[in-house]
C-alpha cells in the first residue's frame, strides 16, 4: 500500500524550482525504495504532479517523491507545508 503524500513546505518547492529552471547540479539525498537514505549528484528536469502527489525527476531518469526527499543542497526539508 501506498503512503499517503504529505505535501512539502512551499519555500522549499521554490528552492527545488529555482535550480531545475537554473539547470544547477544539486546534492539530493532522498529514501529509496530500500526506506535507506540515498545520496545522488544531479539536475531536476521536471516537478510535477500526478494524482495529487508531487515528484521531481532527474537528468537520468530518476522520479522521486517530494516528501521522499531528505536535503538537498545541505537545506534540511521538514514534511510540513
């Protein structure tokens, strides 16, 4: 089953957007499907939304659940809006 999606906190979207519209290389570390902390070096492409949950993806293809995300760029995302 399915986690249920707890949206992030909107400054912290911003910071997502603002470096995929830069094309910034980024630190992300996220939980994998593995619940391990990963830790990945890349570029967001896109954020999007798909049945009311948001994801990003990655220059390699990678899609991950916004509230999977942990840090990126040493910003610690906490899991309230």
């Amino acid at each position: 089953m399915d986690k249920q999606y707890k949206p992030i906190a909107c400054g912290l979207y911003d910071e997502l957007e603002l470096r995929a519209l830069r094309r910034q290389t980024v630190c992300l570390v996220f939980i994998n499907d593995k619940n391990e902390n990963e830790t990945i070096q890349c570029t967001i492409t896109d954020l999007f939304s798909k049945d009311k949950t948001e994801y990003l993806k990655t220059n390699a293809g990678l899609v991950i659940r916004l509230d999977d995300v942990v840090e990126m760029d040493n910003i610690i995302f906490n899991k309230t809006c």
